[in-house]
C-alpha cells in the first residue's frame, strides 16, 4: 500500500486551497517587527494551523476565554473596528482572522496602546480558523469591507460564497448576528442573495437599516477611503437562522 498523499493535499495533510490575497506588503517597520515578535504568540486563539493541530481538534473556547462569549472579526485590516469593540464589550472576547502580515503588525500596536487584552489573533486563511471552530461556538461575527474582486470572474473568490459561509453557520450559535458593511453595490447585491441562501435572515426592516452605521460602529480606514473616493457604504445585519 502506498504511502503517498492525495493529490488535492499538501504534505502536512492540509487540503489544498487556493488563496487569492496578499500576506504580506512592504517591510514593517523595527516597532511592527518587535510587536510581531513579542506580542503575537501571546494573542493565539489555540492550535489551528495544520502543522500544529494535525487532528483538527476543535479549540477549547471556553478554557481559553474563561466562558465569555465570543465573537468573530474576518479581515479586521488595521485592526480599528476590532480594538474598539474589545474595548466597548469587556465581557466578550474576539477573534480576529487577518492573512496580511503588515494588518496584523498595525492591530498589535494599537492592542498595546488600547491595553485590551480580551482578543485573539489568527494571522492566516480563515477557512483554516474554520476547521477547528467548534460547532456553534461563535455569538457574532464581523465581514468589515472585505476584498471586493471586482472583475465577475473573480467574483467566486468573495467571502459571501458557499465555501466560506457555510462554516460560517456552522460556527455560528443560533440567533447569533452577522454584520457586512461594503461600499461596492455588486457586493450588496451578491451577498443579499447568498447570505441568506445559506440559512441567515436579512434584519433591515427600513432604508436606514442598511444606510446608517451600527449604534457600536467606529469608522475604519477602508471606510475612510470610500468616502474619499465618493463610494456609499452599507451596513447589513444578518441573524444565523
């Protein structure tokens, strides 16, 4: 018998899986550097990658936040939304999932600076995250201005496609809410119908709904930029049915 892999498998047994953004940008700075090196390890939600956790046994969120209810942030960018949350909602912890290197530097620094310590951090491909995620472990999670692949045949490559939200749901605790905010209309317009399709209910009951920020909401620096560049954002609110 063959001890050889599938095809579809990488050495360590990971799936292969494509993955279309950047991890990593221009050199961060000697500051950036030292967060990384010093503070990053420290903020881990557990064993997740698959070098680590090769049985994909699902993290122990409850030993590692102590019971407290927990949210999850996809692609937190510089990390403002994600420190400000922490910082407003002690009694919840957050994870943040970030692929790109230099976005994780910049969340360390205003983690030190904020001194929130309810929050963890995955520097990788979500879907990795999702893998070992408990069953109906997660109370509300966060898709802040995600890559939007503008080109239509790129358009596969979004998050709000079945390959991510259907562990999406799974990970979610019934009832649990799901918040979207974009300012590319075609986004709106593929995640109106693929959010639901996959077993969430869209919340707006009013144009305000969706054309006004959350009550918690603080502005990021992608939201910055779409309104420089003349862009309207949307908030869309989702409850995991």
């Amino acid at each position: 018998m063959s001890d050889k892999r599938p095809s579809d498998t990488h050495p360590t047994g990971a799936p292969w899986r494509n993955f279309y953004g950047r991890f990593k940008g221009k050199t961060p700075r000697p500051s950036q550097e030292a967060y990384l090196d010093e503070d990053l390890d420290a903020l881990s939600p557990g064993a997740v990658d698959w070098e680590d956790n090769p049985e994909r046994s699902p993290l122990d969120l409850g030993t590692r936040f102590g019971g407290a209810p927990v949210w999850l942030e996809i692609g937190f960018g510089g990390g403002e939304h994600l420190v400000h949350q922490a910082a407003e909602n002690p009694q919840a912890a957050i994870i943040g999932c970030e692929p790109f290197i230099n976005g994780v530097a910049m969340l360390l620094g205003k983690v030190r600076q904020a001194k929130v310590g309810n929050l963890a951090i995955y520097p990788g491909d979500v879907r990795n995250l999702f893998d070992v995620l408990p069953d109906a472990g997660i109370e509300k999670a966060f898709l802040l201005y995600p890559d939007p692949w503008p080109k239509k045949r790129h358009h596969r490559r979004r998050f709000v496609t079945p390959e991510f939200l259907e562990p999406l749901h799974r990970v979610l605790v019934p009832g649990a809410e799901f918040r979207v905010a974009t300012d590319i209309p075609d986004y709106v317009r593929q995640t109106l119908v693929e959010v639901p399709r996959a077993g969430f209910d869209w919340l707006a009951e009013r144009p305000a709904d969706w054309r006004q920020p959350w009550g918690d909401w603080t502005s990021t620096r992608y939201e910055q930029k779409a309104l420089r560049e003349g862009r309207v954002p949307h908030y869309l609110t989702f409850r995991r049915r």
